[in-house]
C-alpha cells in the first residue's frame, strides 16, 4: 500500500450494551447522528455513519449491543443484527469499558473472533479511571484474549485519543476510492430519524417503567412550505404503559414530543410539527411478524 493512497472501507462498532458505541460514533462524525441513553439496548438497528477526510473515507457501522439478556423476538433481531455487520466490513472496532470485562464482552468478543475481520480494541471511558496505573495490566489481559491490530484507550465523551483512532481505522483500511459522495453522512432517511429521535425520549424518560416495551412508527413525512409535518405512533405493549407514557393531563407525552420535536428541527435544519398518538399492540416484541411491520427487518 502507498503512505498516500485514498482508503475506503465499511467498521463496525461492535460491543456490549452501555459500553458507549452510540457516543463514540456520533464523536468520531463530529455530529449527533446516533441515538444514545444510559438505557441498554437504546440502538434497535444498524446506522451507517460516513466519515469522509483527507485520507478517503470511512463507513462506520453502529450495532445493537450483543448481550445475554431475554429471549423475547426482540432479543433475537438486536443479536442477529449486530452479529451480521461483522462479516461483511473491513475492519471491527470492539468496545469495551476500561477495567471491566463481562459475559457479555466475551459473548462479544466471540462473535467478532469467529467472523474473522481485523479488529482495533477501543477501551472507552478512560476518563473515569482514577488511578490510571491500573489500565496497563487491564490492556494486556485485554491483548491476551485477542491479537487486536491496535488497542486504544478514550473517552468517546470528551474526545479523549479518538484523533488518534481515526488514524488508526484510515491505516487499517484498505486502499480503494469512496463508496458515498463527500458530504453524504448516513444512508438513512429523514424519516427513520425522526422515529428514532422520538424513541430517544421515551428510552430517556421511560426506561426504568419501560424497558424494551415501546418502538415508533411514522405514519405522515411531509414536507410543506418549508416545514416538515410528522405525524408518528408509539406503540407499547398494555393499557397501563400507554398511561404512563401519557402522563397526567397527557404533561409527560407534550413534554418528550416537545424535546424529540426541538432535536428534529436541529438535525433536518428546518420547522418540524410533530403529532404525536399512543396505541397498544400487545406482545409486539415478542411477536416476529408484529416486529416486522414496525421495521425490524433482517437483510
């Protein structure tokens, strides 16, 4: 390979829940374009995140986390998903939390051993370690379980050392032209946005009542004298969480519809009028023909 050539190639972001994977890739974008929570399994699908420089271009891949917990239809769709990514990228960035090592990293670290692609440690939030002396025995178990190309310590929060991992992904791909015009950053509609920015309140506000037991879906995407008119559903799965989705005085649902509202308008750069309704499907995340038609597709 030439120092010079233009590199191009598909990463994906694979790790746990809650290890941050969502925050490093709307860091390493410089942008918002990921939904993120301290709720596990807030990512539901795999976005695509396109970092284009002065080296070429670099398709990220955000994943649902690969976790152990439930066996609902759900559970499966979030661990097939992200197991899928893998065989088909160039090159893994796998996630874990400094100082701590799961059963569900190592189901992790299962799933990117057996696809086989190159893989770069990312040991993220660095930046609550106190005693930073306690990282270096951290990283070299960490080595010993895989032969990673690199591993390197950050804070997808602050941006500790993600400078040096992108160049650490431009070195590892491999030299070819770009896949998406320059200023292309997803290939994700507008419309899958909104959807997950509205899901993003509700995960935020709601995961301790609601889990898992919610999802949206758009039904009107409108675009109208230069403002955007959404209208979308939430689903949930019983009466009692549509009330308590609802609030009092139906305060709760203004509220999370009012902020999804304001970060649609700050990523499409335009008014948004958003309608909002909540409606029961019951067992939807249990059910694979319901977890269809909201979206929840393989392939």
């Amino acid at each position: 390979m030439t120092a010079d050539a233009n590199r191009c190639g598909y990463v994906a972001i694979i790790g746990r829940p809650n290890v941050g994977k969502s925050t490093l890739l709307n860091r390493l974008l410089g942008q918002k374009l990921a939904i993120t929570s301290h709720k596990a399994q807030t990512t539901r699908h795999a976005i695509l995140g396109i970092l284009t420089g002065d080296r070429g271009q670099a398709i990220f891949v955000d994943t649902p986390g690969i976790h152990e917990r439930g066996a609902s239809a759900l559970n499966r769709y979030l661990n097939r998903a992200a197991r899928a990514v893998i065989a088909d990228v160039d090159l893994v960035l796998f996630v874990v939390e400094a100082l701590r090592f799961t059963r569900e990293d190592a189901k992790a670290l299962e799933a990117v051993a057996a696809g086989g692609t190159p893989a770069i440690a990312v040991i993220n939030k660095v930046d609550e370690v106190k005693d930073k002396e306690r990282l270096l025995p951290y990283l070299q178990a960490l080595g010993d379980r895989h032969g990673f190309l690199e591993m390197v310590p950050i804070s997808a929060t602050k941006g500790t050392q993600t400078e040096r991992l992108t160049e650490c992904v431009f070195d590892a791909l491999p030299e070819a032209e770009n896949v998406f015009p320059d200023d292309q950053i997803t290939d994700r509609s507008e419309r899958f946005f909104a959807a997950e920015l509205l899901r993003e309140q509700l995960t935020r506000r709601y995961g301790e009542e609601l889990p898992y037991a919610t999802t949206v879906e758009i039904e009107r995407f409108e675009e109208a004298d230069g403002r955007y008119r959404i209208d979308a559903l939430i689903w949930v799965e019983r009466p009692g969480q549509k009330a308590i989705i609802i609030g009092k005085g139906g305060e709760a649902l203004k509220a999370a519809a009012s902020e999804a509202r304001l970060q649609m308008q700050a990523l499409f750069d335009r008014p948004v009028h958003l309608s909002v309704w909540v409606k029961v499907k019951k067992s939807w995340s249990s059910d694979e023909a319901a977890l269809a038609s909201l979206g929840y597709r393989d392939g």
